[in-house]
C-alpha cells in the first residue's frame, strides 16, 4: 500500500467522537474534565464528572488548580476537550442563565450539604445573616459552623454562597474577596449603601405597608425606607409585634 493510498484510506475512515462518548470514556477511567467559563467575576475553571459540577475557582495557572483540586477531593482532573450537558448548563448559569445545573457534593459533609443547599435558596437580590442560615438548618447554636461549611463551598457562583453575610449586614468573607462579594451582591440589585444606612440607625427590620415586616436585605426594601409611604424602621420583634406585623414569608426576619 502506497503512502497515498493510507492516507485515503484514514480519511476515509475517520469518525467524529460524540461528546457523550468522550463524557463516557473519562468517567470510565476515572477522570474528572475542567474547562474555562466567563463569570460575573472573571474567567474561572468549571470542574466536573458524571455526577455535576464539583469545583468552580479563578482561572489562573492550570497546574495550580490541577494540584488544588486533587488535594481537595482525590481525584485527577484533566483539561476538557468539549462541553457536554453538565458544563454547558454551567457555563449558561454563570452567564446569568435560568438554568438546573447539576452539582456534586459527595465530598462534603452531611452537615454542609444543609447549609449549602439551602444557601441555594437564597435569591438574586436578596442576602441573608449566618445566623439565619443556622436557624434556617435546625442547627441555631452553629453559626460559626456554618460559616465554615460556607468556606468550603466547592461550587461558588452556583451555589451563591456570597448571599450570606454577617448580622451587622456587612459582607464578610468571601473565597475570591470581600470586594467580588460586595460587587457580586450589588450587580444582583442589593443596594448595599441602603442597607448600611439602615443599619446605621439601629434599625434591624423595616416595616412594609402591607403588614409585613422584613429584614434590610430582603430585595430592594432597603431602598424604600423613608422614600415610600408606609415603610419605616423597626429596632426589636416587640416593636413589630406592637405595630400588629406579620414577619415577611420571604426572608422569614424571625429567623435572624
């Protein structure tokens, strides 16, 4: 056979490998993907396998990040040759999509899968104490704990663990910053500068004029506070209960 003649027979021959065949392959074998997907904050590597995605970090230095991940959960992670359904709905998410993206937490604790399912909750625009993530969970004695499980969270921008700050209503920490958690918090529409004025008076709640009370992060209340008629500042639950409101169903204010 000429040189020629292989050459057509390989052409002849190729086939086009499905992106569930190569999904198939690397889960086979073991092998965890990553790729680069645009953020709210940057460029940041995806990590995932069968399951969902199990890491989300900063794009920096691919062995770095190889390194860390095999550190954290003991497994190998190789660069993706193309998406598939699990880092396409990833990468549509992190892009301010309305979509399900499935997510692997097989290497956390029992404990911070509850804390981090139910940061999940927490909507776009909204933020909430620790503390009311503690008593959220059952768990009301284990507000550090929970700012540990928040710490370890593989999958940030996913699970919008940034949407939990401190009682005082300042950010906190953050694994890519206290400025990203801010930014992240106020690109979602919470005017932090309101909420901070609130805070500043004393004011823990704010009342609605519809009979509810809620808390300062709860959505754009803050900004309605001596601009709309009705809506005022509470300092205690006996002034709201004095004033015959109902907590917010929302962001449940009794919690915090």
């Amino acid at each position: 056979m000429t040189e020629s003649n292989v050459h057509d027979y390989r052409d002849a021959t190729l086939r086009s490998v499905s992106p569930n065949f190569t999904a198939k392959v690397f889960a086979e074998i073991g092998l965890d993907r990553y790729t680069i997907c645009p953020s709210a904050i940057g460029d940041v590597y995806v990590a995932w396998s069968t399951p969902g995605v199990a890491a989300v970090r900063l794009a920096g230095d691919e062995q770095t990040f190889e390194a860390w991940y095999t550190e954290r959960f003991g497994r190998r992670v190789v660069p993706a040759v193309e998406d598939d359904s699990v880092s396409a709905a990833a990468r549509a998410k992190l892009q301010g999509g309305r979509v399900t993206v499935p997510i692997d937490l097989r290497d956390c604790s029992p404990f911070e899968q509850r804390v981090l399912h139910e940061a999940a909750e927490i909507r776009r625009g909204n933020a909430r104490p620790y503390r009311w993530l503690a008593r959220e969970i059952g768990a009301p004695d284990a507000t550090r704990a929970v700012g540990n499980a928040l710490g370890r969270n593989p999958v940030p921008l996913l699970i919008p663990c940034h949407r939990v700050i401190r009682t005082d209503c300042s950010v906190g920490g953050y694994v890519f910053g206290s400025d990203a958690k801010r930014a992240l918090l106020e690109s979602e529409g919470l005017d932090l500068g309101a909420v901070e004025k609130i805070v500043d008076r004393g004011f823990r709640y704010v009342a609605t004029d519809d009979g509810y009370f809620c808390l300062p992060t709860c959505g754009d209340i803050a900004t309605r506070l001596g601009v709309v008629p009705g809506y005022f500042g509470l300092r205690t639950l006996e002034e709201a209960h004095a004033h015959g409101l109902a907590p917010c169903t929302s962001c449940r204010p009794i919690a915090a």
